[in-house]
C-alpha cells in the first residue's frame, strides 16, 4: 500500500449468529446471493502497512484468510460480547510470525472481562507460542499510532456501554441503539459512517434500519453503511430501497480514501 493511503475492509458485517442462521429455512438463509452471507461483526482499518483490526468475530480466522491478512498491529474492541470476542485465539498466527505482543485496547470494563473470559491467555506459566501473546491496554481516550488516531466514541447498547471509533474521515459505531450528545459531537465532517442497523423490526440493544438512517441523517456523514444485519434484510432488495447516501455493508467490502493524508512520521 502507498504512503498515507487509508482504508478500512468490512471483515464481516453479519449480526450474532451469523447469516445464515443455523437451522433457518428463511428465503435469505437459503440465498445463494454472495451479499446475503455474512460473518460477525469486524472490521480492519489499514494504514501504510499497517492494521488495526476492530474486534476479534467468532470468524475471525476465515475473515483473516478470506482477505489475506498478514499481520495486525493493534486490535480495538468495542464490546466483549461474544461475536466480537470470541475469535480471539486466532491472534495467536500472527504472534508466531511477528514473535511480539499484539496490543488490545478497549475500555477497562471490556479488557476486565476479556481476561476473565480467556484466562489461560494471560497465564504467563504458560509459554509463548501455545497461546496468544497478547497486551492489554486499557483505552480512556484518544490514541495515536503509525499517524493514525483512533478517537473512542461512547455509546449505548441496551444495558451496557459500548465504543465506537473515529479514524480521521472514518467511523466506525456498532452495537448501540443510542448516542449520547457528547458523542454527537465528536462525528462532524465524516467522509464514511458505518453504523448499526440490525433489522426492519425493533430491537433493545441495536438500532433498526429505520433508526439508523434517523441518526445517519443527523450525524450527516458522506456516505453510510449499515452493518450487523440480521436474516430480515435481504441485501439486493433492501440496499436499492434506501435513502441516497446510505447504503448496506457487505463482507468483503473495502472503501479507500486515497487523499488522506496524516503525518506518518
Ligand atoms: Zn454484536
Ligand atoms: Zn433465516
Ligand atoms: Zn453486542
């Protein structure tokens, strides 16, 4: 990749279960249509030569694989709900060909309970290698790296709290059904939102399409995607019924924004 070029590559854009779900015998469960097949909720946001990847999903190593990953730098979590966590022993590949600490970074409630969850990885009797090497790294506000800053964005998703990230022209906010005014605030001027948009019917903890494009509207970015879509939307009928600008997210996806040009020093 060329210097200063950005991206970000929707890894998967599919909600807890997975499309199809197992055991459905729904018209999307059965579509054949490639954008009708959707992995866990990631993404990875790609900067020069490096990567930052935005969750850990359940199918982390087919995503890894899928889009020829070679290494990642740092992961960000927006949640340590299992979709977005469970592929985490998956780190473990790049660790072999890297042979250093890969950084995780989240609020501390989430790293709280990645360590909780997944013990046996911050064992450190165990040796390197049988495990992932992993450094927790607890997130309160705004971090730069290799020229990148990657902005927490504090959000609502149900009863727990949830972050979002803005990485200069990007956002990226998944898992919430409400965004406090003070978040609001911090996602002016956006080339690209990728927002939460789980299904036409209602939900406690994620915003619907009808919601999301309410609150894509407001937040006023160039282009939205939806994401985490559940077995409701069937993405080439539904993607053509959406306003101009907002758009379904599909795995496999990779948006460029070619000028943007941060200090890489
Ligand atoms: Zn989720
Ligand atoms: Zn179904
Ligand atoms: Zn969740």
């Amino acid at each position: 990749m060329q210097r200063g070029n950005l991206s970000i590559t929707i890894l998967g854009s599919g909600t807890s279960t997975g499309i199809p779900v197992i055991g459905c015998r729904c018209d999307v469960c059965r579509s054949q249509h490639p954008l009708n097949r959707r992995t866990r909720c990631s993404v990875l946001i790609s900067y020069n030569d490096h990567n930052i990847l935005i969750d850990t999903s359940t199918d982390l190593r087919q995503q890894i694989l899928r889009e020829d990953i070679r290494h990642i730098d740092a992961v960000f979590y927006t949640h340590s709900h299992a979709d977005h966590l469970h592929g985490i022993d998956d780190l473990r590949g790049f660790n072999l060909h890297t042979k250093s600490a890969i950084p995780l970074y989240g609020s501390p409630k989430t790293l709280e309970r990645i360590k909780n969850s997944f013990s046996y990885i911050f064992d450190h009797s165990i040796p390197v290698g049988y495990i992932p090497h992993l450094e927790l790294c607890p997130l309160e506000q705004p971090v730069s790296m290799f020229g990148l800053t990657m902005e927490p964005i504090q959000m609502e998703h149900g009863w727990i709290s949830t972050l979002g990230y803005r990485c200069g022209p990007l956002a990226y906010l998944t898992d919430c059904n409400a965004i406090p005014a003070s978040s609001m605030e911090k996602l002016q001027g956006l080339d690209l939102l990728i927002l939460d948009g789980l299904r036409f019917t209602p939900h406690n903890t994620h915003f619907n399409i009808p919601q999301a494009i309410e609150v894509a509207q407001q937040i006023g970015a160039k282009q939205t995607l939806l994401t985490h879509l559940s077995h409701e939307v069937d993405h080439p009928v539904h993607d053509q019924q959406l306003p101009p600008g907002i758009n379904l997210a599909y795995d496999g996806q990779k948006i460029c924004f070619p000028s943007h040009k941060e200090d890489c020093s």
